[in-house]
C-alpha cells in the first residue's frame, strides 16, 4: 500500500511538473507575440513569471497582474485553468490524498498483538457464526484474538473490547503479529481458497491445531491436503441428520463432534419426537442457561440458519449445531432426545 502510493505520488509529481513546463513554454511565445504591439510587456517576461502565471490559473487563483489581451492567449488561459481543475480535483484527491489518508488511518489499527498472550485461539475471519463462538470462549476465559482484513470490522470490535488485528490473515508477518508460535489453534473463517492459504502458511509456521470453515464440501481434501487438522462444512454438517433419526439413545459419548479447543467442541443434535423442546422457541427453551451451550445453526422447514434468533421455533424436524463443553453438550443432547437434565 505504501508503495503504490509512494508510486501515486511520484507520477502525479511528474505530470504536474511536466504540463508546468510546457505550458510556460507555450505563456512565454503567446506572450512574446503580444508584446510586439505592446513593447512595455517584454520587460518582465522571463521563466519566473511564465512559472508563477501557470501556478497561478491552474490554482485559479488568477491575480490577474499579468494576463492576455488577445483571443489565443485568452483560449490558452481556459485551457490551463481546466487543466487545473483536473489535476487537482479529479487526480490529487483519489491518487494522491483520499489513499494517504486511508493509509494513515488503516496505520492507526493494531497488527499486533501483546508479546505475553499464548496458549490463546486465532480466529481467521469474522462472521456471524463466529460470534457465537467468541461468546462461548469468553465465557470459557479462554484467550482468543480475531484477525481480519476488514477495517470497519475491526473498528467495529475494538469497540466492543474484543481482542483484533487488521491484516491478511494469510500473510505470514501477520501470523507472527498474533504470536502464532505460542497459540493453541486457529481457525480459518474466510473464503475457500483464501482458507488454503491461510492454512498453508499456518502449517509452515507452527503445528499448531488448525480447523478450516468450509463453503463447498468438493474442497474438503484440498484443505486437508495443505494441513487443516478437522474441516468443517455447518451445511453438510447439518444436513447429514436429516436421514439419521434413529441413534442409539443409550449412547452417552458424544459422536462427529469437532473439537476446537481443549474443552470446547461443536456438534449436531436432531430433536427426537419425545424432545420437550419441540415448539418452544430458542428463548424459551433457555438451552444456554440449562445446559451452558450456545446455538450457533438451526437446520428447520428445509432452511439453514446460521446464528438463529431467540424467537425462532424448534419443530421435530430441527437439527440443532451447537457449541460447549463435552460436560455441556451430554445435557443438551439428553434436552433433544427426550431425557431428564
């Protein structure tokens, strides 16, 4: 970004300097072609003045102190002070001052973090789901920090006191801004292909546990391939219940759950016929303040919805994706299949 300001900057100079030139050229011979009929003029007619008439009606300032009578000159004064116009407010202010200042202001956001912070989980990328996720690591007083490339994001959770940094989360300098070395995990949340990345250069920097968020499942080995620990796709996730209604309800370890840290993990549970939680909306069914896990998708009526308001309905046909401790998550499946908590 500097650079190509830098690059801006310089070309901008360049123009200016050169059109400064030629159009002083082309003051001195209009001018010297009046100055035949008024012989007084030649006295002052040197570069100086050809200089500081240019400046002075590109700015259009005009002083109007030394100026053309004849209808070329007058042409060619309309012509600079066009010219003028344009330089300055059709180039200067998107090349030049609208990205310096952009600069300044993306220079202001943190890139790094605290050299103290470690055993803590990156988070690649933020979306709503991942809130979820940031509630339950705070409750947990598990040490977390956000990276994202988005600067009004970034504003947005420095305001709220949530750990952050600006940059490309695939970049490595900014991997090593958020202590990569000393982290637990991280977790890619962006794009596809900027997951691969994200991951690669993870992977060549600590063997730290990497979980990769997936869009398309056709993409699954590619992440895996570059070195993703688990990957998760919620969509396919939670669609795979939707054929396997009838679990073993005497099992009591929890199945094709995905461990994000040590004590947390996110898991599926379809509702059972014998659910109490049947009809009841997220609110009232009160699933955090019985069980401690958060509800972060709801596959319900054929729709996904990611991060689910507290007035959406659990019906029969719901799969919950939620995310807590194992301790928690054996509650909230007893909750889904019908069983005393």
């Amino acid at each position: 970004m500097v650079h190509t300001i830098r690059r801006s900057i310089a070309l901008y100079l360049i123009v200016v300097i050169c059109l400064v030139l030629i159009y002083s050229s082309i003051f001195l011979f209009l001018m010297f072609g009046e100055a035949h009929h008024i012989p007084e003029q030649r006295t002052n007619l040197n570069m100086v003045t050809a200089i500081y008439w240019v400046i002075t009606t590109m700015t259009t300032v005009g002083y109007g102190d030394v100026h053309f009578t004849e209808g070329i000159g007058r042409l060619f004064s309309v012509i600079v002070s066009i010219s003028g116009v344009i330089l300055i407010f059709a180039l200067l202010f998107p090349l030049v001052i609208t990205p310096w200042i952009e600069s300044r202001v993306k220079y202001m956001l943190p890139t790094r973090v605290p050299a103290k912070l470690s055993d803590h989980l990156i988070i690649c990328g933020y979306s709503q789901p991942v809130e979820s996720l940031i509630e339950e690591l705070e409750h947990q007083k598990t040490p977390f920090v956000v990276v994202e490339d988005d600067e009004k994001i970034v504003k947005d959770l420095l305001e709220r006191g949530i750990l952050c940094i600006y940059g490309d989360p695939s970049d490595r300098d900014v991997l090593e801004g958020v202590n990569i070395g000393k982290a637990r995990g991280l977790i890619a949340n962006k794009s596809d292909e900027m997951n691969a990345n994200i991951v690669l250069t993870a992977r060549e920097m600590s063997e730290l546990k990497i979980i990769a968020i997936l869009e398309d499942v056709s993409k699954r080995r590619y992440l895996e391939y570059a070195g993703a620990d688990s990957v998760i796709s919620p969509k396919s996730m939670l669609g795979s219940f939707l054929g396997r209604k009838a679990a073993d309800p005497t099992v009591s370890h929890l199945v094709d759950a995905t461990e994000f840290l040590k004590n947390v993990e996110i898991i599926e549970f379809p509702i059972y016929p014998r659910s109490e939680l049947i009809g009841k909306c997220l609110k009232d069914a009160e699933i955090r303040k019985r069980t401690g896990c958060n509800i972060i998708g709801m596959w319900t009526g054929g729709e996904l919805l990611i991060n689910p308001k507290s007035t959406d309905v659990i019906s029969s046909s719901s799969i919950l994706l939620a995310v807590g401790t194992n301790e928690q998550l054996i509650d909230l499946k007893k909750l889904t299949r019908g069983e005393n908590v």
